[in-house]
C-alpha cells in the first residue's frame, strides 16, 4: 500500500516527513512495514523516554485498560491524583494542574500568570522569554515562542513579551529597570532554537534577579524533563527552585499529557470555572505516567541512564577530535545533544536520510543541526553504532562534496 500517497491525499501537510510508514516499536527501535529496524534516536520527539513497549508501559496500559479509560474531571481520578502527588514531591511545594499537552501547559501557564498579576503582582505585566525559544503553536504560547517562522503573522493576545538573549543576566536587569515583567519562562536547554544549554550560573542569576524584583521564575520542562538530562527535571542540576514547571512530552508513556506544577504562590489561584480541559488528564495516561516515574526513580535505572550519558558525551568528544573538519562544536546536556553541521541545509537533510538508510533515526533543527534526543534504554552497543554510521556518512558526504 502507498502510504506516502494516502498521507499527502487525506492529511494536511503540516510536517515534512521522512518517508517511512511504522508498523511497530520494540525496545530502542522501530520498524517498518517491510521489516526494516531503526535505531530511534528521535523517540517521537522526545516523548518515548522509555523505548517502545517497555514492560512498565504494558503492564500499566493493561491494568487501567481493564478498568475504565476516561471518567471527565468531576470524580475522583486516582492514578492522576498519584502521579501529582510524586511530581510535586520530586519538585516543589505546590498542586499539578494537568494538560493534554506541552503548548497547552504553556497556555494555563499563561493564564496562572495573569491571575498572579491581578491578585498579587503589584502592578506587574508581561512575560520575558528567551530568544529563539519554542514553548508551543497555539496562539497564546506562540505569542512567547520567539521564532519568526514559527509564529509568523497569526493574530496575538494583548500581553507584553520581551525578549532576551540567553546568559545576558544584565540584559534581564535592564529589562526591570525599564518595565516590570509579572515573570521570566525558559527553557533550561533550548531544544527547537538549536539545543542551547543554559549554565547552571545564569540559572541561579535569573532567580536571584526573580526573587529581587518580586518576578515569578518560570521554567518550560516540556522537552528537558522526565530524566533527559540525568535528572527528573533539567533544573535540578542547577539547585534552583521554580515558582513554575511546565511539563509534558514523557511524562505520559508515549500517550498525550502534560501539564504545570504551581508553586506555593499560584498554586490556589484557578478557582473551579477558571481553566479546564475534557480529557486531561486520562486515567489511561496517568496511570503510564505513573509506570514512567517508577522506572525514572529506580536508583539502578537512574546510575544506568548516567553511566549512558557519560558514554555517548565521551564517544561523541572522540569522535569530534577525529573529524574536527567535520565537528566544530557539540552542545546540550543529557540525552539532548545538538551537533552543528557546517553544511547546507540542503546537505544536512541528505545526511539525516543517509542515516535513515543505515537504520539511524535522527532529527534536524534550525535546518543544520542534527538533534539527538536518544531514549533513557540506550545501550552502550547502541551508542557504539550510531557513532560508527555517523563517521562513516560524515566522511562520505565530504569525499563526495570535494569530488
């Protein structure tokens, strides 16, 4: 059957996608529909934090499935009410309010810190964000998504957004001194804008600078959260405690869910009426969620996630002094790498196919950088092959261009 064709005739074409139609997951790969396996280094972007048809996965999506898969927001929803119970003790002092979504918990986010500024903010408005930020495509959060391609011409709600340049802490300041933003909402790693880490310095500047101003200190865990970067969430690694998390992507085992954890200062600001949603969270995606933290927080399965990391950082580090023509920077933090490319664009998407046909799935962000977003199963065997094909096809795309 022609997929590719059925896709393009009944499918609004919002992505360009890489011609493979999946028939399954199983561990660290996926497979087509003529039997082909992939190493998935994209993981659904990452979302599949866990592989594909994890144990913990199965055996949660069975038990809930026998019992009931969506009950609506008036009763009781006791795997979501766990799994809130064990983010906010992993985090911060405060309440969950669940999402389908990473761009939705943008949105609730947004309105949390409008309620903020009305009833405790002093007289404070607006958002700051970092430049070349993604937090989401709906219309309010791609008001703060600072990517011109992305929020394009769309109509825009009326709120005040400024703009800065990551690790310029004075530049925040001099926001402050000339207008007073209600909050500041980053990416701890910038993942859409190019896989930028945030130092852990800046991190604690801007909350110092938060906790002087009277500014809630924001955080978009979306991408970075759910063990990406050897912790639960990125910001962990800079001891710094958000007044705001945003989440989504793995917490739901591959099934739709995010959500915020409010902090003590918003945490009772939604009154009943205020914000709402019909299916989040599902007990189905809740009760994953819960099978996803339980594997998370097992201390073998964190030292091997670690042990991973460092590996994959290592081989990459050997790699780059190999083809240092080829590898001029290497940037993220975690199973979040980005690797600039001094290419095209036009090459760089030659090179994500030719991966594609070693059976290396990887993505490309702002066009030239090949973005790693591996899943927490990574094996040592499978960082030793993708780093063989990567060499391999970086030195043939070279030979070929020079001929």
């Amino acid at each position: 059957m022609d997929w590719r064709s059925l896709d393009e005739q009944y499918i609004i074409s919002t992505y360009k996608r890489l011609p493979i139609a999946i028939a399954k997951g199983e561990g660290n790969y996926l497979y087509d529909t003529e039997g082909k396996g992939y190493l998935d280094l994209f993981t659904g972007l990452a979302v599949n934090v866990l592989g594909h048809s994890h144990p913990r996965i199965l055996k949660a999506l069975h038990e809930q499935g026998d019992l009931f898969l969506h009950i609506s927001n008036v009763f009781l929803n006791q795997p979501a009410i766990r799994l809130a119970q064990r983010l906010v003790e992993q985090t911060i002092a405060g309440k969950v309010f669940f999402t389908n979504s990473g761009a939705e918990a943008t949105e609730a986010a947004i309105k949390l810190i409008h309620k903020w500024t009305k009833a405790e903010g002093a007289g404070r408005e607006g958002i700051v964000v970092l430049r070349n930020s993604f937090h989401g495509r709906t219309l309010g959060a791609v008001r703060l998504t600072r990517q011109a391609h992305v929020y394009q011409d769309f109509p825009q709600p009326v709120f005040s957004v400024y703009e800065l340049d990551a690790e310029d802490t004075e530049g925040l300041r001099e926001i402050c001194r000339t207008a007073k933003p209600a909050a500041i909402l980053m990416e701890p790693v910038l993942g859409s804008g190019g896989v930028v880490p945030l130092s852990e310095p800046f991190l604690r500047d801007v909350e110092a600078i938060c906790r002087e101003e009277g500014m809630l200190f924001a955080m978009d865990e979306i991408q970075t959260g759910m063990g990406r970067t050897g912790k639960l969430f990125a910001y962990q690694h800079a001891g710094v405690t958000p007044d705001l998390i945003l989440f989504a992507k793995g917490v739901g085992g591959g099934l739709p869910l995010g959500g915020v954890i409010a902090g003590e200062k918003l945490m009772d600001l939604f009154k009943p009426g205020d914000h709402g949603t019909t299916f989040a969270p599902s007990p189905l995606s809740a009760a994953l969620g819960n099978a996803v933290l339980d594997e998370l927080l097992d201390p073998g399965f964190e030292a091997h996630v670690n042990e991973v990391i460092q590996y994959l950082w290592d081989g990459l580090a050997a790699l780059r002094e190999r083809l240092p023509q080829h590898l001029q920077a290497l940037r993220g933090k975690g199973m979040m790498v980005g690797i600039p490319l001094s290419v095209s664009p036009e090459e760089a998407s030659r090179l994500q196919r030719d991966l594609q046909e070693e059976g290396i799935l990887v993505d490309v962000t702002q066009k030239t950088i090949v973005r790693l977003l591996p899943p927490l199963t990574l094996t040592k065997a499978d960082v030793d092959r993708f780093l063989a094909v990567f060499a391999k096809r970086l030195t043939a795309a070279s030979s070929a261009k020079e001929a």
